[in-house]
C-alpha cells in the first residue's frame, strides 16, 4: 500500500487555490508566499464569521472552501470529512443483516435460489434448491415474495424457524441464527446453452472465489464451458484487485492495466496471475454506459489481449484512480486523483471508455443516439489527451427490431447470437487489426 505524508505547505495551498485570485497564486519554490496565503485566508474567514448577515457554521465553510478547490481539479477529488471517513471505512463491503439466502417465487413456493457460503442458513443446512414453506410456523405457501421476506427478517442473533422442503426429502423444521452477512456480488446461470455470469459490483473481497465456483458450476451444467458471457452492464466498479485476479482468470499472465501518475515515479503496471481457467472459451462481455472503473479495466484488458468480444455500448470512461489520503483521527481525508488508468495497449479510458467491438443498443431505435451520462458530462472532468474521435456512430449501432418482444434483453441475445456463429471470429480479427 501506498503511504502519504500531510505536507501543510503542499496541501494548504491547494485548499487556497479555489479562493484566491490567480495573480495572488504562490510560486510553490516560495513557501513563505503560501503562509501569506493562508494568513489572507484566516483573514477572509474572520471576517465572514463576524460581519456576515446571519450566522455561519464555521467547519462547514471551511469544508466547501477545500471542495471548491478539489473539484475545480477534477469531479472525483473531495475532502472527505472525519464523520464520512469514518463511516466509508466501515461499508467497504456490502453487508445486510438476515438468513443469507436469495428466493424467488416458482409455482407459488418460495425457493431458495441460492444460500451464500458460510452464511447462517447454509451452515443449518439449507441449499439452493429448497423451498421454504413457512416461517416461525406461519404458512407462506402463495404469499408474495416481499411477505415472505418480512417475516425472515430480524436482529442480529435472534433465531428463527424455517420449515424446508427438499427434493426427495420429507418436510423439516431448521432452526437458522440471524447473522450479518455478506453478499454475493455475481450470479450465474446457463443462458441458451451458454454459460452466462452477471458481476454487479467489484467492491467484493470474495469475488474471484465466488466467480471460480460459479465457472465450475457452468462447467458441471454444460459438461464443458466452452462459451461464456460476462455481464458487466451497469457494474460500477470497486476493488482494483478483484478487477485484477478476475482478468487473470481468463488471462495466461501478461497486464491487465497500468496506472501513471505525474511523475515517472508513481507509474504502476498490474499483472494478471496465469490462472486461465478455460483458455479454448469464447467470451463476450456485455457493457452500458453504466460500466466503470473496475468494470472497464476488466473489459479493456480482455479486449486488448484479444481473449473477448466487447458488446454493448460504450463506458463510462472513469479513468482515474484516487488516492485515499488521511489527514489525522480527527481530520478526515483527502481523496485525491492521483493517476490515470490505461489499458494494456496504452489507451486510457478516462472520458473516453471502453469502445464495444459491436455497438448494440437494448433500448429502440428513436432515429439518433441518446444522450448519455458519462465521464465526459461531469463539470471538470480530467481531459484525456487523446483527441482523436471515439464517439458512437449512430449507423454502426444495431437497434432491436420493432417486433422483438419488450420483455426480452436484446444485447443478451446478440450475445448468444455471435458466441454461435462465425461472427465471434470475424469480431476478434477486426480487433486485432486495430492494436
């Protein structure tokens, strides 16, 4: 892990340069010019304390003079106050209290699609697969799936009796300890006779493992997995190292990414492990302009080795990485963008993102291209200095049919559509010929 050291004539006069005239901007060679900066500062703080028409909360006007600073750098650059620090720190995980299972409803029984490993109801024995008939000896039997739930829930430690039905077994009572846990941050299923996993988010700490169970699975399923899709639509991104060891498990070695600071000093090159699982699979990832960070780092270094087909629509171009900087117990942070990731042939994503190698549209065509919400929309956005064009083209990108049917994912079945055929091929070689 990196380590930072508070330097108060560095960091003072990036707090004062949102409030300062340029002309008034100190040589940073001239640390004397910076303390008068900040007496200037004091001054004007003073002032506004005493003379201003109503009363001022004095830290809450010294947090937005940092923040106009930060974010006149770049969106993404913030003060981060003690109370926020602290409470960030805690949710790094996504954590729910409850019996860690996933249900749905299947001929009006609740049954458990999924129980999370290591969770309370997996360790009293209950499986993917169950149905749950009642709970605390209420019948749930043709309630809805909201009502079901209700009655699962509760505090931490308490207890609470589910009545199981499993197959080729008789009814039972399991007694299952609410505990906090974790969950699961992919899902998986056989789509077509093709295997097919859904990462939502990359700030999972067991995702690798739990997407190595979920391959596996799709392996057993379909006797070989020998066609995949990764779904990364609306992924958001999250640990750099989870984005990392899953690009290793469909990449023998060589980089995933590399990140490069101001200074030569502060460049990083990340590496995938050889831990290919499946080296002979084709694979499409699917991508939105929801897709960042993480997201894109996973689809770009796939797309760069040659090892998967991009489908979708471009990302969202969030290309930078903050630093997380601690000011002191009882200061705060300071997030601080601090490098810029680039994919393994040297493109960077930041504004620009990951371009689909087939541009496919879930949404109808309404005769041009929508706008979007991405990087390049935020006030302030980091330049990429790449000018070259890398817009949509609205004559390149298939929209679904007028009678395809709305309640179906029309990316989902180009998808399938280009793992069977020989399109996947013809995909591969046009992105060759680009890199």
């Amino acid at each position: 892990m990196r380590r930072f050291i508070w330097n108060p004539v560095k960091w003072g006069a990036l707090a004062l340069a949102a409030t300062l005239p340029l002309s008034a901007i100190a040589d940073e060679k001239n640390p004397q010019a910076v303390y008068d900066q900040m007496k200037v500062f004091a001054d004007v703080l003073a002032i506004v304390q005493n003379e201003y028409v109503e009363d001022v909360d004095t830290a809450s006007l010294i947090e937005n003079a940092l923040n106009g600073a930060l974010h006149s750098l770049d969106p993404h650059s913030t003060y981060v106050p003690p109370v926020d620090f602290t409470e960030q720190r805690e949710a790094t995980r996504r954590e729910y209290g409850g019996l860690g299972i996933e249900i749905q409803s299947e001929g009006g029984l609740v049954k458990v699609n999924y129980a999370i490993e290591d969770g309370p109801a997996y360790k009293a024995g209950i499986r993917g697969g169950d149905f749950i008939t009642a709970v605390d000896g209420t019948d749930i039997r043709g309630k809805s799936l909201d009502e079901a739930v209700s009655g699962m829930r509760g505090l931490k430690g308490e207890p609470v009796t589910v009545t199981v039905l499993s197959p080729n077994k008789a009814s039972r009572d399991i007694v299952v300890v609410r505990d906090t846990v974790r969950g699961r941050a992919i899902r998986h299923r056989v789509e077509q006779g093709v295997g097919y996993i859904q990462i939502e988010t990359f700030n999972n700490d067991r995702l690798t493992k739990d997407t190595e169970r979920a391959l596996a699975d799709l392996d057993t399923q379909l006797g070989k997995l020998d066609k995949l899709i990764i779904d990364l639509r609306g992924n958001r991104g999250g640990l750099l190292t989870e984005s990392v060891s899953i690009s290793g498990l469909f990449l023998d070695g060589g980089e995933v990414l590399s990140a490069r600071g101001r200074d030569a000093s502060d460049n990083e090159r990340y590496n995938a492990e050889s831990t290919e699982l499946y080296p002979d699979a084709k694979i499409v990832v699917l991508m939105s302009p929801g897709s960042a960070s993480a997201a894109e780092i996973v689809a770009g270094a796939l797309q760069d080795r040659g090892r998967a087909v991009v489908l979708g629509r471009r990302s969202f171009g969030k290309g930078s990485v903050q630093s997380v900087i601690p000011l002191g117990p009882e200061d705060g942070a300071l997030r601080l963008t601090t490098q810029r990731y680039y994919t393994p042939s040297g493109q960077s994503i930041q504004g620009r993102g990951i371009m689909p190698d087939l541009l496919v549209s879930g949404l109808e065509d309404k005769g041009e291209i929508r706008k979007r919400f991405r990087e390049d929309s935020l006030r302030n956005f980091l330049i990429n200095p790449d000018e070259t064009d890398y817009e949509e083209k609205y004559e390149d990108i298939l929209y679904p049919p007028e009678t395809f049917p709305e309640d179906e994912d029309f990316q989902l079945r180009k998808a399938v559509e280009v793992l069977k055929t020989s399109q996947y091929d013809r995909l591969l070689d046009a992105q060759a010929s680009r890199y």
